[in-house]
C-alpha cells in the first residue's frame, strides 16, 4: 500500500509540472521524431536517428549551426528554465545556442526526398535536409579540436518549389497533374494540396503503365495477343547495354513512365487494371475488363503470382532447382504457344531477381538479360498476332553490392514497351 501511494504521489507530480515540449527533430527523419531528455547529443541522436552524419541546430532567433559526426560527443543539449539549450565542450564559441526551436538532421534516409525529373534525366534530388539548409545563408566558418562548425542565419521561414504543369508523384495518392503553385517543404517532407511529395516531372514520357492498359482491347481486336512482361527491364540498363556493344538489347522499345512505388505490385496493377496501386481493391484481380473466364487465355507467372485474373494465372515453381525461374517459365510458355490462346501473358523474373542480388549493371545480370531476352525473341518469333513488350521499372544500386527500386529516382521510374509485332 505504500508503495502504491509512493508511486501515485510521484506520478501526480509528474503530471503537475509543465512539461517542455520535446526538440522537433527535421531533416532526413523519415517520420516525426523529438528529443524529449537532455544529454549528450552523440547518444541522443544514435538512438533517435541512428547514423546521422551532419546536423544543423537551429536556435528561435533564426541563428544556426552546422556541425559534423565528429562533434556531437562535445555537445550536450540542456534543458534549463523552460527551453533547450545546447553547450559545446571545446567546440568554437558558436555552438553555445540559447532556445532552439529544432534539429536538422542528415542522414542516408532519403524516403520523402524530392526527385526533380526531365524528360529521362534527374535534374535534382532534395533531400529533407538540404531543404533546411536552403532557408539558411552561410555567415562563416569557425574550427577547433578538429570539429568544424558553419554559422548560418535564418533568410526564410520556408522553401517551396513552383509547379508549372508538372507530373507529380505522390505518397498514397494517384499521380497528379497538379493546378497547384507550388509544392512546400514541411520539417521532413514536401506536399502540395494536402499530398506528400516526392517528385516533380517535367516532360514525362507520354505512354505509362495506365495508358499501355488502355491500348489492350485494341490490340486484342488485331488478333491473339502476346504480351512480355519482362521484369525490370528499365531504361538505364536498357543504355547500359547499348553503351556496352551488347548486341542482345531488346529492339523497337520507348521509355515508358513506372507508377510510383516504382515496384512490381503498383506498376503490374496499374498495368492491369489501368488504375492506381493506391486505389487497388482487396481481391487482386487484373485484367477483368479485357478478359472473361472460359476465355482461352493465361498467365504464366513465376510461384508467387501478385495478382489474379478471370483466367488461369499458372504458379510456375523451380522445377529443376537451378535457382532461376525464367527456364521454366519459358518452358511453360512454349507449351501454351501450342495452344489456341487468343491472349497470353508471360511474365519473365530474372532480371530483376538477379539485380537485386548483384546489383543493375553486374556481369550477373548481363547474362541474365542475354539469356531472358533469348526466350523473349524465341516467343515473338513462334507467335502469330501482336506482341506487347514491357517493364515494370528499373533499378539503382543499393550502394552496398545489390540493386534496389521503389523510389521516385529517375533509374527506378523509367520502364521500356513497345509493340514489336
Ligand atoms: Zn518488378
Ligand atoms: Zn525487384
């Protein structure tokens, strides 16, 4: 019983003092962060926002500081009279800020950076961080104990980018051709009109995943149809290759717009529903407007289909254990060549599977796209009607040894198609 009267006392107290609002984390968080205890900013910051490289510490007055890694074990943030201070322990005089209103952080974590895309090029990519800084103009640099620290001077209270009739990609919405001016920056990410921000594009390539749905009934008019999904055949490796003097390169594909995430999931429903991953339904079927059960169609997908269909979607396994998949698929897809199909769907995953393992432009994946783009001239050639050839998205590397995609960055967003038949 005392102790419970102990431990309510306390908690009465607790609640009764005012509490100072936590320290708003900014910059490359990727979600909304505070410092809610003083301490040494080197373990603050490990625990908040684990490998953050360089901060900048903003004080209330518009005055601010950048300093390095090297430094925030001689920085200590306070929590005297009702505000954060932070001191610095044999750092120049200029780390000493008195009520600060935040922290920018950078770090590697670019999850609502803003991509600024041109036609098939990435003009600029800002970072949460480098969105700070901009509203920030550099007064000088000062050094002491090897630890660097840059004065700055508040010159903004935003940063915002005009759109001019702009494509842009966003976080949990369709893509939009915005009537809005601009896009604004908010502590960690950018919105316009209520939407999370994460590219702006500017000549876009015109045929995207929506529009290559619209061109299936007509192309299903013109006779049987053939259509190669040819998983992560971007544009960039699509260069790559050409660059290289490999003369299997796919021939007669266009650069075509992923949707955003640049992932299988969202680009294969757009592509089969015409329709944007964020407003996808729970029962994963595609290509229901072009295709109707007892059609005589199929899908020949690797042992973990995404989506289903009206017709059979075939779940092909490994069958002789090699680790790749596109052997069998190819196998399967020559047996349903001999098959009156008035539409057939082969869906080729090696190129990808092999990118995120060895990285996009690895001599691994190079064979691996000489060998899938082998099967692909195979099937064009034993098919009569039109052949559809496309690609969900492209790849980056990871920056460690594989490769990666899903961001708005210019190699994950450009796809190839084209009608070769
Ligand atoms: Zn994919
Ligand atoms: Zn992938």
């Amino acid at each position: 019983v005392v102790k419970l009267v102990l431990v309510s006392l306390l908690l009465l107290t607790a609640l009764s003092l005012p509490a100072l609002p936590g320290l708003p984390l900014l910059g490359n968080i990727g979600r909304p962060l505070t410092l809610t205890s003083p301490g040494s900013l080197a373990e603050l910051l490990d625990a908040a926002a684990p490998q953050t490289e360089a901060a900048l510490l903003i004080a209330s007055d518009g005055t601010a500081v950048r300093v390095y890694r090297n430094a925030f074990s001689r920085l200590r943030l306070a929590n005297e009279q009702n505000a954060w201070n932070v001191y610095g322990d044999s750092l120049p005089p200029v780390c000493d800020l008195r009520n600060l209103a935040g922290i920018a952080v950078d770090r590697a974590n670019r999850t609502f950076a803003l991509h600024l895309l041109d036609g098939t090029e990435e003009r600029e990519t800002i970072t949460p961080y480098a969105a700070v800084l901009r509203q920030f103009e550099l007064l000088g640099t000062s050094e002491r104990n090897g630890c660097t620290a840059m004065k700055y001077r508040r010159i903004a209270d935003s940063f915002t980018i005009p759109t001019d009739s702009l494509l842009a990609l966003c976080i949990g919405r369709p893509e939009l051709f915005p009537d809005i001016a601009q896009v604004t920056f908010e502590r960690y990410y950018f919105s316009a009109a209520g939407d999370t921000i994460v590219g702006l594009w500017r000549n876009p390539p015109a045929e995207s995943m929506f529009t290559l749905h619209e061109k299936l009934s007509g192309l299903m008019k013109e006779g049987p149809l053939l259509v190669l999904f040819v998983d992560s055949y971007g544009l960039r490796l699509h260069q790559h290759l050409s660059a290289q003097g490999c003369e299997f390169a796919l021939q007669g594909l266009s650069p075509l717009r992923a949707a955003y995430p640049s992932k299988t999931a969202s680009s294969y429903w757009a592509f089969g529903t015409g329709s944007s991953y964020w407003l996808r339904n729970k029962r994963g079927v595609i290509l229901e407007d072009v295709l109707q059960s007892g059609d005589n169609a199929v899908l020949v997908e690797d042992d973990h289909p995404y989506y289903q269909a009206p017709v059979p979607v075939l779940a092909i396994t490994d069958a002789n254990g090699d680790g790749a998949i596109d052997d069998d698929i190819y196998r399967q897809a020559l047996l349903e060549l001999k098959q009156p199909h008035d539409f057939l769907m082969v869906h080729f995953h090696s190129i990808d599977d092999s990118g995120h393992d060895f990285g996009p432009y690895s001599p691994e994946r190079l064979e691996c796209t000489r060998q899938v783009v082998g099967y692909v001239n195979e099937l064009v050639a034993a098919w009569n009607g039109p052949v559809l050839i496309f690609s969900d998205h492209g790849m980056h590397d990871d920056g460690k040894q594989g490769g990666t995609h899903g961001s708005a960055l210019i190699d994950d967003m450009l796809a190839m198609w084209g009608r070769i038949k």
